[in-house]
C-alpha cells in the first residue's frame, strides 16, 4: 500500500469581515464567546497560504462549521478562496457541511448595534461546496450531504452529516446507518481501506464533555458499531473546538478512533497532518495555525487567541459576582432575586479567593506548592486545558493530586449521575480523566489498528 498524507481542519467559521463585526454591541458579545469574529478572515486566509506552501500533502479535509453562521456572503467568499486555493496549488479540499453553516438569520455587528443580514439554506450548500469533494465523489447521498471519495488507489474517505433540509444534528436513521455499513462493505470489498469524517464527534473529547447534549453524534454508540464492525476505524471530527484522540473498542471487539480536532480560529487552534502508513498504521502529528495578518497588540496569534479564550471564563466569573442577571442567562438558569444575591456573593467569594481557601470549604488540603494561587486563574486553566487537550494536571502533581482530592470528596454527591446519551458515569473516573490525560496522545501519536 501506498503511503498516504493529508492535512484535517476543521471549524473555519469564516466570515466575511466587510459585513461588519465591530461597535460597543460586538465586544459585548465577544466577552463569552472562545472564537474570534472580525479576525476569522484574516486568520483563513492565513491559514490557506500557509497549506498551499506546505508540501507535505495535497488533500486537505475541512470537518464543517465552514462560516460563522451560515452568512451566504461569507460562504460565498469561502467557496471562491477555496476554489483559488484549488486552482493555484492543485491540491483538493474535501468538505463536510454543519450546524454553523444553515441559518435563515445570521448576523454582523457595527456602530449601531446587532443587524440581521442573508443567510443561507440547506440547499443552496451543494452549489457552494460542489467542487470540493461533493463532485468528485464515487456516491453521493444529496439528503444528507454525504458522500464517498477516493483520496488514493488504497484510501477512500467517507464523509457523513448529520443535518438535513428539515433539522440539523439528527439521529441517523437505520437507513442511513444501513447506507454506511454498504459503503464500507463495498470499500472492502474494492480493496480499499476506509477513513471517515463526520463534524460530530463519535467519543466524548474528554470524560467530562459527554455530560453535553450537543458534544456528539447523538445515538453514538450505533454509529460507532456500524463503522468499527465494518472495518472503518478511524474518523475525523471538529464541533467542540478542542483537541483529541480518543479510542472506543466495540462489543465485537473492533476499534475506533476519534480524532477531533480543535478549530482554526479559536484557541486551541491546529490543523492535522496525517499519514496513512499502510492499513494498520497511521501517523497523527499537529501544527499550529500560522499567525495571521491582524492588529494583535504585539502579540502572537496563539497569545491572541488565549486571551480570547480566558476573557470568555474570566467573563462569566466575573458576571456572577458583577452582573448575576447576565451569569444566569448565560448558563441557563432561571433568574430569581434570591439567585442573583446568591450568585452575586458566591461570585464576590470565589473571585478573592486562593486555591487553599477553596478546598478547605470541602475539608480537602491543597498541596502547599499551589495552594496561596488565585482559584480564578486556576479555574480559567482548568477549563482552558480540557479543550486544549494532553492535560497536565495528573496524579503526581500538585494540582492533579488537589484536584483528585476534591473529586474524592465530591463523588458521593454524584452518586447516580449520568451522561447526555443516559449511560451511568462514575463521577470520580470522569473528573480524573477530565483534568490529566492519561490515554493516548491528544496531538501526536502513531494509531494502530
Ligand atoms: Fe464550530
Ligand atoms: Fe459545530
């Protein structure tokens, strides 16, 4: 078999900068969210010209969320950079559609506020994204954007969503899992090993992220068997933005691994390079997005984009003390006078507070190495290094054996918990796992099947 190389992105979100993302509304929006907005352009663009002088590979995947929020101008634009990217390099893009790229009401932001501006229908996706990997394609199913494709004489990829004309993020039907249980068949039977990409995750990218409804495929597990036991073993996802290699083993005993990859415009922001070593052997390695074109206050693009992600945590720490009103909203609870003075004087505690001083409120020791440090900058870390993955807090350190002590304290209040998709979690188990990687290697690693 032939050796085999491809770069994975995923999460572009592109927008189209002129629409206008600017004005007192917009930095009040931007206080919670991980992604930039205004910088999505530049950052593309930066990213594309860095794929096209990179000749490591020429196929590029692309794991859906391709615009901001489904702009028909900013996936105009993406489709004509992508399709200059094609001509000039005469490398290929292969692309799935998501959630983020369907909206009847997208919007931009400028000096008078938020405004509504043309969205972009489930239909109209096709003639957009056509020429990259839809045309090409050896099946193709129209209804769910869907699709088969050889990327060599020994690889074909397989390339699924989840949405439809009528809903997004669906549960696949038999008949659509019947579709991708023929399709892998047939590849084995070509002689061809499978790859998959889908923009859901098939495996929570960390323990803790399964507690989500919408950090998966829903109904996974089907969706894992039908692939694993078909002979398909690896896919390639996005969607959470966060960094991860994870790998599930079937009742029958075959495996699959997911690796989501977090998105090029928010922090952590890499891209994939894959190498298909033969059929048993392949060879993950990240690379950061290159630094791009943007007023950054003279700091890097990664430092620009940790600050974006920090100022979203420190955002919501901040309001519970400041603005509970605004800190409810935000997590979904239902505001009550009584909350807010709750939330205002937990938030007002938690904000002067020190590592020690938290953990003694469960009776639990800190280590001394840490224990005089801000709770609200080890908080921002904590959340900050579950996205970006490889988590150093395990046992043996000082905040991992913290926390574990913690956890240690909290399981018994957790005692019948369960995750988004009903499967019971041991509460201990899934803190652990969450805050120190003790799996594979979420950035660089050689997979064998
Ligand atoms: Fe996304
Ligand atoms: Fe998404």
């Amino acid at each position: 078999m032939q050796e085999l190389k491809f770069f994975v992105i995923t999460d572009t979100h592109f927008f189209k900068n002129s629409i206008g993302a600017y004005g007192t509304d917009y930095e009040l929006y931007m206080d919670t969210q991980q992604k930039c907005f205004a910088e999505t352009e530049a950052i593309n663009r930066a990213v594309f010209d860095d794929l096209a002088r990179r000749d490591d590979a020429d196929i590029v995947l692309i794991a859906g969320d391709l615009t901001f929020n489904g702009e028909k101008e900013s996936h105009r634009a993406f489709s004509e950079m992508l399709h200059d990217f094609q001509q000039k390099t005469g490398k290929q893009v292969y692309v799935v559609t998501a959630g983020h790229d369907v909206n009847a009401e997208p919007y931009g932001f400028n000096e008078n506020g938020r405004f509504t501006v043309e969205g972009t229908t489930y239909a109209e996706l096709y003639d957009f994204y056509r020429d990259f990997g839809y045309d090409r394609a050896i099946e193709f199913d129209r209804e769910h954007l869907s699709y088969v494709a050889d990327l060599s004489d020994d690889v074909r990829l397989l390339v699924i969503c989840n949405d439809t004309a009528d809903a997004k993020h669906v549960t696949y039907s038999d008949e659509f899992l019947g579709w991708i249980a023929s399709q892998a068949q047939k590849a084995r039977a070509d002689g061809k090993m499978m790859i998959a990409m889908e923009h859901y995750p098939v495996l929570a990218g960390q323990p803790l992220l399964a507690l989500i409804g919408d950090a998966r495929q829903s109904e996974a597990g089907e969706l894992v068997d039908t692939l694993a036991d078909n002979g398909v073993h690896l896919i390639f996802t996005g969607h959470m933005h966060n960094q991860s290699v994870n790998v599930v083993e079937t009742q029958k005993g075959n495996k699959l691994v997911d690796v989501c990859t977090g998105c090029t415009i928010g922090c952590p922001a890499f891209m994939r390079l894959v190498t298909v070593k033969d059929e048993h052997t392949v060879q993950i390695e990240s690379i950061p997005t290159p630094d791009f074109d943007w007023d950054k206050h003279g700091q890097t693009g990664k430092e620009y984009l940790k600050v974006q992600f920090d100022r979203m945590i420190r955002t919501f720490i901040d309001c519970m003390e400041n603005d509970p009103v605004r800190f409810m909203n935000k997590v979904h609870i239902k505001s009550t006078p009584a909350l807010q003075k709750a939330f205002h004087v937990l938030g007002k505690r938690l904000r002067r507070m020190t590592i020690g001083g938290f953990t003694r409120l469960l009776f639990v020791r800190a280590a001394p190495e840490i224990k005089n440090h801000s709770f609200t900058d080890f908080a921002i870390d904590l959340v900050r290094i579950v996205f970006e993955g490889n988590q150093p807090f395990v046992e043996g350190t000082p905040e991992g054996d913290t926390l574990l002590r913690v956890f240690r304290r909290l399981a018994p209040f957790f005692k019948s918990m369960k995750d988004a998709q009903g499967e019971p979690v041991d509460f201990y188990e899934m803190m652990k796992h969450t805050v120190g990687n003790y799996g594979l290697d979420d950035y660089n690693t050689t997979l064998n099947f």
